[in-house]
C-alpha cells in the first residue's frame, strides 16, 4: 500500500471510530435530537415506502429477512417488524444495539450485528430478502463499497433500499426550494439555541469546528457540495451487480420546526431528499 493509500486507510478508520463513539453518546437521545425523521409526516412517508420495498421482494422465502445496515435505534427496524419482516438490525455502535436488544427482542422478528464501518465480511452472500438503509451513507467513508456489499448479501429478488440522503437540489438550492426554506423555518429557533447555550459539553464541538471547518458532531462525513453521495455512481454500481430501478422518488424533508401549512404548499414543488429502490435480478 502506497504512503498516500495508508494515509486515507487511516483517516477512514479514525472516521469510523469517531462515528462509533458519537452514536455509543447519542444513542439514548438520538430520537429526540432528530425532529427531521421522528415526526408523524416523514414517519407516515417512510412506512409507506417501506412498504412498496416488501411488496417488491420476489424470492420466494417466507418470512421475508431484512439487513437494516446503521440501524441506529431502530427506526426503519421498527417499520419493518410491523410489516412482518424478521429484521438483522446493524450497527457499529453497541449503544444503539443495546437499544434495539430491549425494543424489539420479544417481538422474536429481531436478530442484531455488529459491523465495522467498512464492509459485510462476516455476512454470507445470498443471505438476505431485502437490505435498506437510511441516512447512513453519507456517515461512511466508502460508501459505494457499503452499497456493493448491500448487493452482495442480497437474494436473487431481493430488494435493496437507500432513503434520506441528499438529491442535487439540496446542494443547487433553486428558488423555489430557497423559498420554502425561508418561509418554512422560524426565523429565531428559541428552543434549539436554548438547547445549544445550555449544553456545556457542546463548546468543544465548536471548537473543533473551528479547527476543522468539515467537522460534524454526529460524524457526518459526505455533507459538502464538492463531496456527498453522488446517486448516479450508485445507480451504475447497482446496474453492475444487476439490480434494476423499481422506484426512485425525490421529496421534500419535513422537519418539526417547519411551518406545516408552508410544507404542504411546496411538497410537490421542490425536493431535497432521494429514496431508491431496485430489485435483483
């Protein structure tokens, strides 16, 4: 391995270990630091989806068995056991796994795995009916590998699924969406400042922002308009591991600080966020 290649090995898994330790802190909190995915709309849209993934599952197995890769506390796992599926919920935080040892084991549809931020080495192929992640790629260094071992794991008909990261216009910001922004959000947040100036622990985060202008308190890594997940590369990739498109949809994030009159007024004019989903063939 050249000095450069060992130079970014070692920056990526400084990355991973960074991200295991925020998600072991965050863990017991997560859902109510994140209004943007634990709200009545985007829970409804999620399930929905969701549900058009199972219903894409052409294997033949019964139960269906689901990957939730980056499970966190269990949010897409929750959705899926409703739905019948027997769900392995990974992560590489033990925190977050603890969490879903004590929700979901007595509904007996609930395995966990830990893994290592990098790849699926300790899955065997052809294991799974569908694997799906959500607002997890962008936390990895080597997203696209991540995807491959998606497909890897993953049945003949089976499904993969990848929701809540970021499409092009997030980063393009077109009028309308800069419109929706402006009208949508409070123009002082009270709550979230009260929470930033009460949170002691959190002065070292700004510091570290300060010295490193790219870093992110829960680790997020693939963030910047010069570098976040490209969903072209991951459409050729599943093409190549031959997967074909079933749905792809663009939609509008809500947030529980927006306006909810001014969400449903430009939910079909702009969008920020991707949903895909594609089968194997």
């Amino acid at each position: 391995m050249c000095t450069a290649d060992l130079r970014l090995s070692m920056q990526a898994e400084e990355q991973i270990q960074f991200n295991r330790q925020v998600n072991d802190e965050v863990s017991r909190k997560y859902e109510r630091l994140h209004g943007e995915i634990f709200n009545v709309v985007e829970q409804q849209r999620l399930r929905d989806t969701l549900n058009t993934a199972v219903k894409a599952i052409q294997t033949g197995a019964k139960p269906f068995k689901a990957l939730d890769y980056g499970c966190g506390s269990g949010n897409l796992t929750r959705h899926l056991i409703e739905l019948g599926v027997h769900t392995v919920s990974a992560d590489i935080s033990e925190g977050f796994l603890s969490l879903i040892r004590r929700n979901f084991v007595q509904t007996g549809l609930s395995e966990i795995l830990t893994v290592n931020g990098r790849d699926l080495s300790n899955v065997p192929g052809n294991r799974f009916d569908l694997a799906a992640t959500y607002s997890v790629l962008h936390h990895v260094p080597d997203y696209l590998r991540i995807v491959g071992e998606m497909c890897r794991v993953l049945k003949p008909g089976g499904v993969i699924y990848i929701d809540h990261e970021a499409n092009e216009s997030y980063f393009n910001r077109p009028k309308e969406y800069v419109e929706f922004l402006r009208k949508a959000r409070p123009i002082i947040n009270v709550k979230r400042y009260l929470r930033l100036l009460l949170d002691v622990r959190g002065y070292a985060h700004i510091v570290r922002r300060i010295m490193n202008p790219r870093y992110k308190r829960e680790g997020d890594i693939h963030v910047w308009p010069d570098d976040h997940v490209e969903w072209d590369k991951i459409e050729r990739l599943l093409a190549s591991e031959g997967l074909d498109v079933v749905l792809k949809q663009d939609y509008l994030l809500y947030k529980s600080q927006y306006d909810l009159n001014v969400y449903n007024e430009y939910k079909d004019k702009c969008a920020d966020e991707r949903v895909l989903i594609a089968k194997k063939r």
